[in-house]
C-alpha cells in the first residue's frame, strides 16, 4: 500500500491478509499522546485499540512505580 489514501476516500486495499473491498478511508486521533492515523476502519480500530492498551499499560506502569515509592 504505497499510495497517499485521502479520509473519505472509498477504495480498494489489498493488505497482506486480503484485500478490502469498498473500505472507507478515516482519520482517528489519540487524544492521550495526540498521534493520529490514516487509513481504513479497520488499520485505524487497530490503531485506537493499540493506543489503548499501550497507554493503559504505562498508566499501570505508573501506578506501580509510584507504590514502589519511585518516581
Ligand atoms: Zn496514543
């Protein structure tokens, strides 16, 4: 996938699993680190969901830093 995609955009991926038919292009923003992603539904849920747990898992890192007495 080497093409610039535009959000909104209704197209065709082929990715390494198969190819996505009619796939809406979309924008997601991380409102926790503000990166943000282009790409289809489906690249972009995985986006949000890996943002998710990373930063989940640094607020959990956090936590038990600070109970350890550490920064
Ligand atoms: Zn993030």
């Amino acid at each position: 996938m080497s093409k610039v995609l535009e959000v909104g955009e209704i197209t065709d991926v082929v990715t390494e699993f198969g190819t996505e038919l009619h796939a809406e292009i979309v924008r997601v923003f991380c409102p926790a680190c503000s990166e943000e992603f282009i790409g289809t539904k489906r690249a972009a849920g995985g986006f949000v969901a890996g943002h998710a747990a990373f930063h989940d898992h640094e607020n959990r890192m956090d936590v038990i830093l600070s109970n350890m007495g550490g920064t």
